[in-house]
C-alpha cells in the first residue's frame, strides 16, 4: 500500500506493507496481522502503534513495497526481545 487512497484495499489479517505511516493509517492497523514499513525505526509511528495494538513490525526494509507486488507468499523474521518473530504472509497483501 503507497498511499491513503488504497485504505479501501487493506484486508483483514493482511500484512500492511507500506514506504511509511503516521497518524492516517492508524485505523489500518486494526485490520492487520503484521506491518512492514520501508522508512522508520524504533520509535517511528508505524513501530509505536503495531506495539500498541500487538503486532509483529519490521522497520527500515528496503524495497518492502516494490517487493510486495508480485503478492508472492514471503517469510520474513527477526530476533526481538521476546526471541524470534516470524511474519508469515499467506498472502503478502499490500
């Protein structure tokens, strides 16, 4: 997803793909079952707001959005805290 005119795309249990976020996109991320965002970091809006609402987040991943277009199955994880996160995308949504 590129921008807020794709909102009406998001489908529920989809991984929000996304350059960045910020308050816009909120509403999104209760539909969503993981995000990955090109841009961002620890304490960017898309990172704060996945941990809010309990959900797996990627930050800083070059070329997510590019990636996610050909809707391939893709797997991708990453050692938190908590030990290893996998987001698995059934369907690698954007």
């Amino acid at each position: 997803m590129r921008d807020p005119s794709e909102f009406a795309t998001m489908k529920r249990g989809a991984i929000l793909v996304a350059p960045a976020t910020d308050p816009s996109w909120t509403p999104l991320f209760t539909l969503a079952s993981g995000v990955i965002v090109e841009v961002g970091g620890m304490l960017s809006h898309a990172s704060t707001i996945a941990r809010e609402h309990g959900l797996p987040a990627l930050a800083n991943v070059k070329n997510a959005t590019r990636d996610a277009e050909d809707r391939r199955s893709r797997e991708i994880g990453c050692v938190g805290r908590g030990g290893e996160e996998n987001l698995k995308a059934a369907s690698y949504e954007v």
